[in-house]
C-alpha cells in the first residue's frame, strides 16, 4: 500500500504543469511562482533520503502481481495523457499570449521563459521516461504509444539507438551512449545527436537491405523515416494551427526534454566505457528520484534485464554511486561540469579499488 502511495509522486510535477497551462496567460510574477514546483523537486531530491536495500527480487504472488501491474500501467498511461495534454495546451497557450503594449511583450516573455522551463523539463523527466518504459514493452501498441511520446520532442530515432544501439553495447568503448572518461556534457550533447541520428537510420536502411535503392518503396518502412514524417507534419500543422511562436516554442520544449534526457544518459555511466571492472552503469539511491522517475534510477538491472516492468526491476549496488538523485545531478552536470567530472573520476577510483581488493 506505501509503495502504491509513494510512486503517485510521479504524477505531481507534470500535473502541476497542466495547472499552469489550464489557468494562464499568468502575470509575471504568479508565472514564475509556478517554477516553485519544479525546484521544490529540486530541493525534495537534494535532501531526499536514501535506498538502502541490497540487491534483492521479492517475488509476489500472482494476484498480487497482477493488481501491481494495473497500478504502474495506470501511472504510464496517465503520465502519457499529461505528456499529450501538456504539449497540446502550451500551443494553445502560447497563441493567447499578447505582444501589443511593452507591458504585455514583458509578460510574454517572462511566460514563454517559464513554458520553457516546465514543459520542457516535463517533456524530459515524464514523457521520455515513459516513452523509454512502453518501447521496451512486448506489446506493438504501447512500442507505437512509446515511439509517439518520443515524436512530441523530435527523437524518435532514438528507439532504434537506444535498443539497437546502447543496450546492446553499453559500457563499451563503441557504445555512443556512454560519455567518455574526461568528455564534457556540452561536448557528449553535440556528438550523440548526431551519433544517434545516423547510428539509426543506417540501422534501419541495413534491417530493410535497401542501401543500394535508397528510394524504392520500402523506404517508407524505414522507422526512422516514419518518425521524422510525423514530427515534420506536427510542426506543420502547428505553425498553422498555432503560430510560428507555438510551433518555435515546441522546438525549444523539445530540445530542452531532449537535452534532459541525454543528461540522464551522460551521468548514468559517465567513464565506464572500457572499465576493467565492466560496470554497466552508475548507482542512485535517491528514494525521490526513484518514485518520481518510475523506477528508471535502478539502472543497472533494466540493463541486465531490459524487458522487465520498471516495478519488477531490482535495485543494485554493483557500480559507482552519484551522490545525490537525478534531479541534482541534472544541473550538476550541467551547471559546473567541471567539479562534476571530478567527483566523477574520484569515485570511480575508489569503485575500482573495492573491485581489486
């Protein structure tokens, strides 16, 4: 009953940004109030206290499984309406708003600042991560509700990165997504994008064996093609629909949910690419960061059994540990890359040294 209570924490950030859309234009002032939810997060994940348990699988009884099943699936499926529900109403927010007098433009801007700062994180901490959770499901339909998430912040290429690509050679000195010892966050951004985006479509061309005919017919069975039609046709349609300020400002939200998201993989096994002790990613035990990310803070067993439900995956200690949850180490990274990077390489000296003795 506690765990089904402690995991509605994922719910409360992106409902308060549905809040926010459903109740603004805001003035300056009560715009910025609403980033409150968002460092109050922050600080919830600062001082949050820590997992301590071992490496354990409990196993439930069937009935009990089956009542855990619906939960977790209910908290993606809601998630995934607020994903949908918030891109949709910070279009329509973003048409309200005024640019007449000096006084609205100042107010406009002030809340085009905060869109940036709620959707875009929401994007990144809700809908990415439920994105990652339904395209690892064995269900086609939840893959194409997964592969839709990841459309609303033009990545969808990264489903076949991610599963073709990362899972199959994380940690090693190949796999993109693995940040190398001594590579800055600003420089791993700008190589996995790109890294990402041709990793997939030669994945694609090479599954469909049309390298030599690039245009024949099958080329519309191309993933990574679907993808960049659908979010092509939604930037269209939203610039019609909406605007060019709408449709800029899901861009920017989209970026935003995506630089989020490659902050999480740069952290999540920064340096391990190549390790003699062969840890498969970094430790969180922030008990916040893993209610309010779904589970996804327990890294190291989704990778050792990527099909499991995040609320079957165990928590592990086999690996260097972050110091605090995924929130902080969000900003950390981001912020002062440099101390980051050095608390990095100390503790995986001292991972090492547990490793050989």
């Amino acid at each position: 009953m506690l765990n089904r209570l402690y995991s509605l924490v994922c719910l409360f950030f992106p409902s308060a940004v549905l809040v926010f859309l459903l109740t603004g234009p805001h003035d300056s002032a009560s715009a910025l109030a609403w980033t409150f939810s968002l460092w109050l997060m922050v600080a919830a994940d600062w001082l949050s206290p820590r997992i301590t348990l071992k490496k354990t699988f409990k196993p439930l009884k069937a009935k009990l499984a089956q009542v855990s099943n619906r939960h977790f699936n209910g908290l993606l499926y809601a998630l995934a309406v607020l994903q949908f529900s918030n891109i949709f109403f910070m279009l329509v927010y973003a048409s309200q708003l005024q640019w007449q007098s000096s006084d609205e433009i100042i107010t406009s801007l002030v809340n085009l600042v905060v869109l940036r700062i709620l959707v875009g994180t929401s994007s990144g901490s809700s809908g990415i991560i439920v994105a990652h959770e339904l395209i690892h499901r064995s269900s086609k339909v939840l893959q194409k509700v997964g592969r839709l998430l990841m459309c609303t912040v033009c990545y969808e290429h990264f489903v076949i990165a991610h599963k073709q690509g990362h899972h199959r050679r994380v940690s090693k000195p190949d796999d993109i997504a693995t940040a190398r010892s001594g590579e800055a966050f600003n420089a791993y951004c700008k190589r996995v994008y790109v890294e990402h985006w041709l990793y997939s479509w030669r994945y694609e061309m090479q599954r469909l064996a049309i390298s030599n005919n690039p245009w024949q017919s099958k080329i519309f069975n191309n993933r990574v093609l679907q993808g960049l039609i659908i979010e092509t046709i939604a930037v269209i349609a939203i610039i019609y629909f909406f605007g060019w300020l709408a449709a800029a400002l899901f861009l920017y939200c989209a970026f935003a949910g995506v630089r989020l998201l490659e902050a999480i993989n740069y952290f999540q096994h920064w340096g391990l690419g190549g390790q003699a002790h062969k840890a498969l990613a970094w430790v969180n035990d922030s008990w916040l960061t893993h209610y309010a990310l779904l589970g996804m803070s327990y890294h190291i067993e989704h990778h050792e059994q990527a099909a499991q439900h995040y609320q079957d995956i165990g928590y592990s200690e086999e690996g260097p540990k972050m110091p605090y949850g995924y929130f902080v180490m969000n900003l950390w990274v981001k912020l002062d890359n440099r101390s980051y990077q050095k608390m990095a390489n100390r503790e995986l000296e001292r991972y090492a040294s547990t490793q050989s003795s």
